[in-house]
C-alpha cells in the first residue's frame, strides 16, 4: 500500500494515507492495516453519506475514520475489544480532529450497552477475522491472533451483530472478505436476514484471481444482488492501477481532497 512511516519508535509508527490527509498511529508489531483498509473506506463512501456510521472491530481506526473524514458519514461510533488498539483509535480521532463527531466502545460487540442499540445505525462497516481458527496456524502475537482469526468471534457471530445494529428500512453494511470464504459470508448474511446487494472482487493483477472481495447488505429479500466493476490493483507492469491510485490518493472525496495535510505534533 502507498504508505509513508513519518515516525518510527519501538513501540509504534505514525503512517499517513490518502496523501497525508489522514494521519495514524498504529503498532510496530502486532496488527497493523493493509490495503483493505482503504478499500473498504472507498467502497462505503460510495453510498449516500450516513448518518450514523458503527466500524465493528476498528483497530486504529484506519476505516471508520477515513469514512469520517471522506464525508461518508456524520457520526462515527467506533467498536474494538482490544485495549491497546482501541488507545490508538481514540489518539488517531483526536490527533486528526475528528474526535467531535466520534465515539468509542471499548468491549466485546456482543455486549449490551446503550451506545449500540437496535437498529441505530444506517452504515455498519466491518473488515472481521479473517479466517477460523482451525484454517492455519495461529500468528504469535495476541494482538494478530485476535483481529485476523476468529479467536473471540465468527463469522456467524459478527453478521448477527451486524444485522442487529442495522436500521431496517434503509441500513446498509458494507464488509471486505476473503474472496475464497464468499460462500459463506453470503450464506450467513442470508441466513440472517440481510439480502446482498453489491458486490466487488479485488484482483491483485490481470489475470490473478480475486484476493478480497466487497459486500453491501440491506434488510430485505434477496435477489438483487449487482456485480459491479473488479478493481484491479496493480497493471500488468506492476504500477499501481488508475483505481489504486484514485483510491490511495482520497480522489473518491471530495471532503479529503479538501482535508489539509497536517503533520504529527
């Protein structure tokens, strides 16, 4: 990912994406975010702005965040279980100004608390564990352990969480995937309750096979679901794709065209 280190300590480095217009703190080890992130961000902003916006298991905030400052939403609730993480994602909101329009749940999604009510939330973006526990074997970091396999939660786990928070009528959840676990994530949105409307592979290179894949859900029946155009990140000399650059380069927003570049206190 076009990602540029400002800083570096041992314990964390600060990254600024979208061409400096958003600035994170996130850690030298453990979790860190990859292009998924912004993948994800560019595909939610693709709807009409949302209200209310929930990022279930935020990290750093990279997602949520990016959404908040695209203009992709109003209000961001943002949900991760792991402390140390969450830290990160509440310094990221105020060191980026953001933190008026943010709020953070620092707890397990499944947990009753009234910040994250029934049907609150028009937009809910989630970039989950990736794989079961048993698919391979398990990072030595906790911290990856938890956010890239489903240690705490699963698929089933999450889509239910999902569903609940969504607003019936016009809520949309917005997800990246791995694209060889689709059959599954469709079945268990299916299975909920949440008809599939949109969805996107993301191919490395011409002619690689999809890596990840973009889901939009809604509250309805399903059969409407609309293959869009596959993003392609890298042409076939290795340079990042047109849909890369505009994606990396906040040209999906016009709010993050407008952001100024801000630096690190």
């Amino acid at each position: 990912m076009d990602q540029v280190s400002a800083k570096t300590t041992p314990d964390w480095t600060t990254d600024a994406i979208y061409e400096g217009r958003l600035v994170l703190r996130q850690p030298q080890k453990g979790y860190r975010f990859s292009v998924d992130a912004p993948l994800l961000t560019r595909f939610a902003c693709l709807g009409k702005p949302a209200a209310r916006c929930i990022d279930l298991g935020a990290g750093c905030g990279v997602v949520g965040l990016g959404i908040l400052a695209a203009g992709g939403a109003h209000k961001l609730t943002s949900v991760e279980v792991q402390e140390g993480l969450a830290s990160f994602c509440m310094f990221n909101a105020r060191n980026n100004n953001l933190d008026g329009a943010f709020d953070l749940v620092v707890k397990d999604m499944r947990i009753a608390d009234e910040r994250l009510a029934a049907g609150s939330f028009d937009l809910v973006v989630a970039n989950p564990p990736f794989w079961p526990v048993q698919s391979s074997r398990l990072p030595d970091e906790e911290e990856r352990r938890i956010a890239c396999h489903e240690v705490l939660i699963d698929l089933d786990g999450w889509v239910e969480v999902a569903a609940k928070l969504l607003q019936p009528r016009r809520g949309r959840l917005c997800v990246v995937f791995p694209a060889r676990r689709l059959d599954e994530l469709l079945i268990a949105l299916a299975r909920i309750g949440l008809a599939s409307v949109k969805l996107q592979a993301v191919h490395p290179m011409p002619g690689e096979p999809a890596q990840v894949v973009l889901v939009e859900a809604r509250c309805g029946r399903p059969g409407s679901l609309d293959l869009v155009a596959p993003i392609i990140l890298k042409d076939a000399d290795g340079a990042d794709s047109r849909d890369a650059v505009n994606m990396l380069s906040g040209r999906f927003s016009d709010s993050l065209r407008a952001r100024k570049d801000r630096r690190m206190a």
